[in-house]
C-alpha cells in the first residue's frame, strides 16, 4: 500500500464504512492490506467481507463493474 494512502486511512473511516453494515468494530479482522483493505466481520448471523478501496485504485466504474 502507498505511504500517502496509509497516512490518511484511519480507524474512524472503518468505523464509518463497518456502522453502514450493522458491524461491529470490535469484531473486525483485518485480512489483507496490500492495494485495499479487506476485512471480516459479522453480525451475529451473517459473516461479511469489507473492501476499502482508495479512490486513487478504482474508479466508480470499475468497482461497479466487480460489483456486476
């Protein structure tokens, strides 16, 4: 990951980004951090996989095209 990246990634945008999905902060598990960051959480029924991705490494459109 990109040093510019890292310095302005913080926990309170996982914060923001894991509270759109009912998560739990706590129950967050960082599983990979190289062009993203990949996280596992779950909401006591469900198990879920988060992608933060910056804006520098996707574009709207193609994020909505893996999406498709």
């Amino acid at each position: 990951m990109e040093k510019d990246v890292l310095d302005i990634f913080n926990e309170s945008i996982v914060a923001e980004a894991i509270s759109k999905w009912l998560g739990n902060l706590e129950k967050l598990k960082l599983l990979r951090q190289v062009e993203n960051f990949v996280y596992e959480f779950d909401d006591g029924i469900r198990n879920f996989i988060l992608r933060i991705t910056h804006s520098s490494h996707r574009s709207r459109e193609l994020i909505g095209a893996e999406l498709h």
